[in-house]
C-alpha cells in the first residue's frame, strides 16, 4: 500500500451495487438481472450460481467447493432449485471460503452472505446502495458523517468496534452474519437457522471438522499457492492437526507481532513436526498508510492489523490460510456461572462483549434479540452473539490492501458452524472440540504448551503484559463485574 495514494487506489476488494450508470469507472461492470448493476475491482472473483441450465444468481468471492474440493472458477452448478431456500441450502452446505451470495428475482436482488459475513456489506437506504466499503457510498461526505461521539465511546481507536448492524456513518449500515437483505425494501431479515441438537459424542463431530479444514487447504493450495498461520494458540493447532497427511507438502507462515510467544511456539511445532515454516518480520504502516487503512475500515476498528500489515506483504501472492472461527467453538462470550436458563438481555450482551451500554448500542442490541429465533439457551444466544456483534462486524469490516494476500479461514462455513454449535455445553467450556480434534488427528502436538511457555517465564510474560497494558486489565474486571449484575 506504501506507494498509493488514494483509499480506492489502495482497497482491495472493493464492489458497489447500485441503479445502472451510477458505477465509479474505474470498476467493471456486471449486470445483476434486470435493474441493478455490480461494479467490481478485477480482484474479486464473480461466479454464476446455476441450475438446470439457468442462471439463478452470483457469488462474489472465493468460493471452495467441498463437494469437489476445488475452488470455483466459473460457476457453481446446482442440482436441486426448486425453491430458493432449496438453493441456498445448497450453497451453504456445499460452499467454504469467503463469499457473498446474490439471488436474481428479476428486477431486485437478493443478498446472503456466507457464516460469518467475511465479505463485508455495507448499504445505504436512503440511497439504495450497497458497497463493500463505506468510502463508497459517502463519497465527499466522508468525514462529515462521521460519529465522532460513538467512535470515542466506542473505543475505536483502541480495540473497540461498532455493533448491531451500526457503522461509523451516519445511514451507513452493516449487514450482519446470519442476516440477508433485498433491495425491495433494504430491511435485514434473519436467515433462517437450525440449531443442531446437543451431542456428547464429539469424536465424529470432530473429524468431520477436520475432514473439511483438510479439502479446504487442499483445494486452495490447489488453485493457488498458500501459506498457513501457525501461532502459539488453539485454532491453528488445530488446522495443523487436520494436517498430519500432508503437512509437509504445505508452507507455514508466523508473523513476529510485538509481546507475542507466536514465534517460539511456532518454531517448536514446526521443528517438531518437520514443517516448511518462516517467521515473518512485522513491519510497521507508515503513517499516511494507516490513515488509508482507517478509510477502507470505515474508521469503524483500528487495533494491530491497521499498525503491522505491511507484514503480509510478502505473501501477497498466496492464499493466507488462518484459523479465525474457532472461538465460535469454545463459548468465548460464556461467564463462569452461565447456565442454560440465565437471562440474557442487551446489557449482558454488551458487557460480554465489553461495549458501553450508550443508547446507540442498548437500541441496535435489544434489536437483535428481539429478532432472535425461539427456543434458544443462553449458550445459544451468546454464541450468536459472538458471530455476529463481533466476529462479523469485527474481524470482516476489516479491509485489505490491494498487495496483500486473500485470507481464508476453512473453520468458517456454515456446516462447520452448525458442527460447532452442536456440541454440547459442557464439553465446550472445556475446549472440548479443539483438543479432542487435536488428540484424534496429532496427539504429538499437544506436547508443546498452548498460548504459553510451560514454564516460569509465563509469569513474566503476564507481568509485563499487565505493566504494558493495565486499561486492559481493568476492562476485563469491569466485564466480569458488569456481567455479574
């Protein structure tokens, strides 16, 4: 991103929907049936989705297909339509990757993204646009609809983000995970769900985890090289593990980020499986690239990724295969004391999510649960509170420079979700599902400590974390305390 200059120059990834004629010129143009037009950058991949010979629609992305185990090229051949739930059951169980699904009725469209919104949407109402980025439906606006107020409180210039479908623009909006919208009347709806019902035999959950993380792999390390985070923690141990068979045909990356035991963890996995690995050296944006990274995130998050992905640069060619998803398996929002018929209302939520109660996020919150699906636990709702008032609005409103690689995370799919969801409570406040896929698939790599160094110097790593960062301390207590009440 070092030599642009303009966030549309630098952004990558970036799309506009809209009435025809209204596409910025620099982006192709592609019909979307009969009244709308889809304006795209030459790095986003647009697939037909087809069946018995017709067009039905698009998906915009990288799409895996875990029926064949090979990437998309061209178009996504369907076997049963009759109905468009018919059809986006299909695509849901059938697709991995990082994509966005659009259905054609004719003169309006339809827009369903994939498990965890990984291709942000945002969209104007008023001005019946949908982008991938603010910047592009704002324009000139930019800064003066910007909500300075929530940003600050917000703590967006920290760690924070915005929630619930909000943006940093005034009527600017997301669409969330889980959520479609039509251009009929530009009103997210849920996506219908189906929860699992709770199993305690996790082993065949498990290796069905760690089947698909395996085609996924396979299929874009087919199609175009790639390169697999390994780091200290969890979830890349476990995409390690799904891995034994063809390890050593892969490449594995580590990014020296700053106070981080990544790299000594990782050289001890990687020496101990015999992996072709290379730790990477951050490197830090420049200043006017920063401010470039805040446009194409709507100055909605900031955080390390804005500071140090120059890092990546180098891998610009590759697939970046990461392990983002899998929190969603270990009741990452559950306090201590969460039990299945514990109440849960905006505050809670807000407090896990350690989000101030100020009257933007109480309103978009108590929205969201008042649209969730009946018959819920608190387990439940705040592991879907996790996917989509963080995950999705979180890590996805995140944008990516046009030099930078395409990350793909092969835990996020709708199957593997609904694998994750239906494990039972118990065992996943345990971390069940990671280190039973772990000791089913490379027992050996649960030798090496998780996320810490097995030995004294942990203490001295919490301290000068804690000595470094004590605001995060206290937020953490204040969350505990919130939680509590």
């Amino acid at each position: 991103m070092t030599a642009r200059t303009t966030p549309f120059e630098s952004i990558a990834g970036k799309f506009l929907i809209s009435a025809p004629g209204l596409a910025p010129k620099e982006l192709r143009e592609i019909p979307l049936g009969s009244s709308w037009t889809l304006a795209v950058d030459d790095d986003v991949p647009v697939i037909d989705i087809t069946c018995a010979g017709k067009r039905i629609g698009w998906l915009i992305g990288v799409v895996v297909d875990l029926e064949t185990s090979s990437v998309c090229d061209e178009a996504l051949i369907l076997h049963d339509c009759e109905t468009v739930e018919t059809a986006w059951s299909a695509i849901a169980m059938r697709c991995a990757g990082s994509w966005l699904c659009i259905f054609d009725h004719d003169s309006e469209i339809e827009l369903r993204p994939d498990a965890d919104a990984t291709v942000g949407v945002v969209y104007d109402p008023k001005l019946r646009q949908i982008a991938s980025h603010s910047f592009l439906l704002v324009g000139d606006d930019y800064s003066a609809r910007l909500n300075a107020k929530d940003r600050a409180a917000n703590r967006v210039d920290e760690d924070g983000w915005f929630t619930g479908g909000l943006t940093a623009h005034s009527g600017i909006f997301r669409l969330l995970p889980n959520h479609g919208m039509t251009t009929s009347d530009f009103v997210p709806k849920r996506i219908s769900l189906d929860l699992p019902t709770y199993v305690t035999n996790i082993g065949p959950v498990v290796d069905a985890i760690a089947s698909d993380i395996s085609a996924t792999v396979r299929a874009l390390d087919t199609h175009k090289s790639a390169a697999i985070c390994l780091t200290g923690g969890k979830e890349t141990r476990a995409l390690l593990a799904a891995l034994k068979t063809s390890a050593g045909a892969h490449t594995f990356v580590t990014i020296d980020y700053p106070n981080s035991l990544d790299g000594h963890l990782a050289a001890k996995l990687a020496a101990t499986a015999n992996l072709e690995h290379a730790i990477i050296p951050r490197v830090e944006a420049n200043h006017q690239d920063k401010q470039t990274w805040l446009i194409g995130a709507g100055h909605a998050m900031a955080g390390a990724n804005k500071d140090f992905f120059p890092s990546i640069l180098s891998l610009s060619e590759k697939y970046l295969i990461g392990g983002l998803g899998g929190e969603f398996g270990r009741g990452f929002l559950w306090p201590d004391d969460l039990v299945a018929e514990s109440h849960i209302d905006a505050g809670f939520v807000l407090a896990r999510l350690k989000l101030p109660r100020n009257q933007a996020n109480m309103e978009a919150t108590t929205r969201w649960i008042e649209g969730l699906p009946d018959g819920l636990d608190a387990f439940q709702t705040l592991d879907l509170a996790y996917l989509e008032l963080r995950m999705g609005p979180w890590a996805f409103a995140q944008p990516r420079a046009k030099s930078s690689p395409r990350s793909i995370h092969p835990l996020i799919s709708y199957r593997q979700y609904a694998r994750l969801l239906s494990v039972a409570p118990a065992l996943k406040r345990k971390d069940g599902i990671i280190e039973t896929l772990i000791l089913r698939q490379w027992p050996e790599l649960l030798d090496i400590p998780i996320n810490q160094f097995g030995d004294f110097r942990d203490h001295v790593h919490r301290a000068k974390l804690a000595l470094m960062n004590p605001g995060r301390v206290f937020r953490k207590l204040k969350q505990i305390v919130a939680s509590s009440v």
